[in-house]
C-alpha cells in the first residue's frame, strides 16, 4: 500500500521584526505587582485588575505604531511568560490573520 504524504508547511520563525502582536489582543489579568501603571489596569467585571483595552481591543501598553510594548520592564507576569512562537503564540496570531486553526 502507498501512503500519499503531503507536504506540511512550517510556519515562519516569529521574531520581534514581523511580530503582529496578537497576543496583545487577549484579556491580561494582573497577578503580581510588576510595577504597570495605574492608569493602564481596570477593574472587570468581577472585580478583577486587568490590562486596559483601547476601544478595538488592543491593549492600551501597546504603541500601535511599532506594535512593541510602552511598558516592557513593568510588563504583568502572564504578558513574561507567554512566549513569541510558542504554540499559543501561533494560534492566536494564526486567529488574528484569520487562519483556520
């Protein structure tokens, strides 16, 4: 029996250069005192501390022209460890595109 294999594309490496900073999009909870500033955390709906968005959804650290981080050194902890090219990386980014997951 012959068994067809296809050709599997791998996803380019992601790097700060062509980062579309989709995670950037998700809801930050704020866990740890990292130092954010005051005004960019809100209080949700149950009573929670959490990143700000702006109206679109985007976090509002985030300068929309460069797409890096105003606030990088006093980033919250879940911002630390979720990790560029991970693969919850490349899920939200391939959602953000509008890939098929």
């Amino acid at each position: 029996m012959k068994i067809d294999v296809k050709h599997i594309h791998d996803e380019p490496e992601i790097t700060c250069s062509n980062c579309e900073a989709c995670c950037c999009r998700l809801e930050v909870i704020i866990l740890t005192d990292t130092g954010v500033p005051q005004h960019y955390i809100e209080i949700d709906e149950w009573g929670g501390e959490v990143m700000a968005q702006s109206e679109d959804g985007w976090c509002v650290a985030l300068d929309r022209d460069t797409l890096m981080c105003t606030i990088y050194e006093n980033r919250p902890l879940n911002c630390r460890v979720f990790e560029m090219g991970s693969y919850e990386c490349i899920e939200e980014r391939n959602i953000h595109l509008g890939h098929s997951v």
